[in-house]
C-alpha cells in the first residue's frame, strides 16, 4: 500500500458527522439511509432492546470479508474508520475502490451490539459481554452474529474493537496505537494455515504502520477461548483478524488512532483484493511485539506523603454524561513507579501533598483525585474532555 495517499484519503473520505468516543445507532442511522441509495442495507434483526443491525454489502468479488464493530458497545473507534473506508469504496472515481470491489464483497455490521453503544457499556442490553458467548449464544446478537458467518462463510473475518490506555508496545514507553491479534484455535495456540494467513495480514498492515507511528503498534495476548468469536472462527478455520483500537498522545476522543485504524483497514483490504494470501510470510508477525500494561494516564511523580517519597498513578474512568462522555480521574496507585510510565508526567520535585490543605492520608485510593501540589490544585477538571 502506498503510505502517502493514505493521510489524503483519510482526509478526503473522513466521515464527519461521527466524532468523538460516543458512537450509537442514532448517529449512524442517516449514514445508513444514505448509504441505502448505494449499496445493499439489510437489516438482520433486532437486538435484546429491539434495536435494529445492521448488514451492509459493498462489492460482487468472489473473495469474501466480513467486519463487525462494537460488538463492545463502548469500543466506538472502528466503527468510524469502518465509515471512513466505506466512503473511500464507494467513490467511484477512485480506481483503488473499482479494483477492490472486483475482487472482493465486504460485508460490515457497523454496531452489532446497539443497546451497549447507546449506554456506553462493554456490555449488551443484560450485561452479557458479547465476546464470550460465542459458544452459548444466549444473546439475539450472538445469534444473529453466528447466523451471518454461517450465512456468508467469509474467507477473512475482522472483529474490530477498542483498548484501554494502560497498554504499550512491548515493555516499553511507546504507547499501543494500534493492536493485532491472530486468535489462536486451540488450547496450545498452534499456528495453523489460517492462523498464518491472518498473520501474513497483519504483518503488512504493521509494515504500513510503522511508517506513521514507529514502534506503537502491539501484539495483543492469543490465550485461547473458544467463548470469543475469534477464537471460534479460528478453530473452524476462517482467518480471523483481531483489531484493538488503543492511545495515541493526547488523543482521547480516538481521532488520531482511528486515522491509522483507517489505513489499516484500508492496507488489508488492498493487500487481500490484490493477492493470494497464502500465510508464507506470517512469521513477520512476530516481530511485532506483545502488549505490555506499562502506562496510566498521569503520573504525579517524586512526591511526599506521610514523609515517604512517593508517585501517585491516576487513571480515568470514562462515564457517559448527558449525551457526553467525560473523563473522570481516580487515584489507583501510591507507590514506587518507576517501571511504569504516564501520558502525562509531572514532576513533583519532593513536595509535599495536600488535599484541600489537609495531607492526602486521608484520601483513600479510587476516589476521585482533588489534592493541592504546593498552590496547584489537581482535581476532576485536571484533563478537559
């Protein structure tokens, strides 16, 4: 893929009207309607609210893929790349498009669990986590998710979710933009011909990658179970390719990463519409590196409490507030943290820590962070969202 057209395509296709880490059906619902006079929208049922999902299906190729977003309803990310790539394939004045759709048939389930994306809740409408109840399938989404893999026999799958902050590339202090994952199929984590192929996959999108953020993109953990729908679409032998929508600096609304989850997207389409992906180059996966859980949002470092030299960690907790989501920080570390790093440092240089002119002893740890540093006060409006 030629990294210089994508920032200009990002540009270019960015769907405009989805911003921001708030992402539900009503947003995308007049996309939809739009995109209805183009392209093939089904709908395929109802979630446990009865809240309608969505297929859409772009392309006449014999090589299938199949893509489904928010299946954690709080993982809004890809799901505007999913956007932002699909206004990219239906330009018909832009020849990357016409050749993809010749080659391929993408179908795409933007949201396919609408009840969490509108509480903002990993979990669906009855505090089901869809990602493990691939097996049982207690839920209308888990059913109406198997009814379409069943229905189309994809040759590649993409299970498109988003990534806390804590994570980083490796064991280091470059955050974890962008993560992949090749689920494994069984319990020993054998790399299979479709394991491979997935990796050959991944290895080029991190080749592309790595031209814009160096060193910030991760390998998330294969530990097997066969309650994830990746997992199971491995152990059946569909390639299945695992996208983890993480930080990028100062981006907490995810439009930076959801640019590089755009190119993404963008490369594994390209790279499978113009070959035949055998899996030979998958050992290339490897070289990219396993998530470590190195960050916290801010580190107050070289502090003294209680006469002990100290760093505070804080983290936020992301709470859905009239129509918005705020960032709200929490204490969740008082100790030595010196193998850990913050999107945010600030140097204490050894002052002592009061809260509201009383020492912070009396703050217990995960409550919400109001403390004076010497005449500063850090407290819940310490990041604006």
């Amino acid at each position: 893929m030629d990294i210089d057209k994508l920032p200009h395509w990002f540009v270019k296709y960015k769907e405009s009207s989805l911003s921001g880490r708030y992402v539900h059906l009503e947003h995308i619902a007049p996309l939809l309607e739009d995109l209805s006079k183009k392209i093939d929208v089904e709908v395929l049922g109802t979630s446990e609210n009865s809240a309608p999902i969505h297929l859409l299906k772009l392309g006449t190729g014999n090589k299938k893929l199949l893509f489904w977003s928010q299946m954690h309803g709080n993982e809004s990310t890809t799901t505007k790349s999913i956007f932002d790539l699909i206004n990219t394939l239906i330009d018909p004045s832009n020849d990357f498009s016409k050749r993809v759709l010749n080659s391929c048939t993408l179908y795409i389930i933007p949201i396919l669990s609408p009840d969490g994306a509108k509480a903002y809740t990993r979990l669906n409408y009855n505090k089901i986590d869809l990602n493990r109840d691939a097996q049982s399938k207690t839920q209308k989404e888990s059913v109406i998710l198997s009814k379409v893999i069943h229905r189309v026999q994809p040759d590649y799958a993409f299970n498109l979710h988003g990534q806390r902050t804590i994570f980083s590339a490796g064991a280091t202090n470059f955050p974890a933009t962008v993560s992949f994952l090749s689920p494994a199929g069984d319990e020993k984590c054998s790399i299979t011909p479709n394991r491979k192929i997935a990796m050959d996959i991944i290895a080029e999108m991190n080749n592309v990658l790595q031209k814009s953020i160096p060193n910030s993109v991760g390998r998330y953990d294969d530990s097997f179970n066969i309650n994830c729908v990746g997992d199971t679409l491995s152990a059946k032998g569909i390639p299945a390719i695992l996208f983890e929508a993480g930080h990028y600096k100062n981006d907490y609304n995810r439009e930076k990463t959801r640019e590089y989850i755009f190119y993404s997207l963008v490369t594994a389409v390209a790279y499978i519409s113009d070959n035949n992906v055998t899996g030979d180059l998958y050992q290339n996966y490897f070289n990219i590196p396993e998530n470590g859980k190195c960050f916290y949002d801010i580190i107050i470092r070289d502090v003294i409490l209680n006469k002990k030299n100290v760093d505070i960690a804080i983290q936020y907790t992301e709470e859905l507030f009239e129509n918005d989501i705020k960032f709200i920080p929490k204490i969740v570390k008082i100790e030595d943290l010196g193998k850990f790093y913050g999107h945010r440092e600030i140097i204490g240089n050894k002052r002592e820590i009061y809260n509201e002119n009383v020492t912070v002893e009396v703050l217990p740890e995960n409550e919400l962070l109001k403390f004076y540093l010497n005449d500063e006060l850090f407290s819940t409006e310490l990041r604006k969202s």
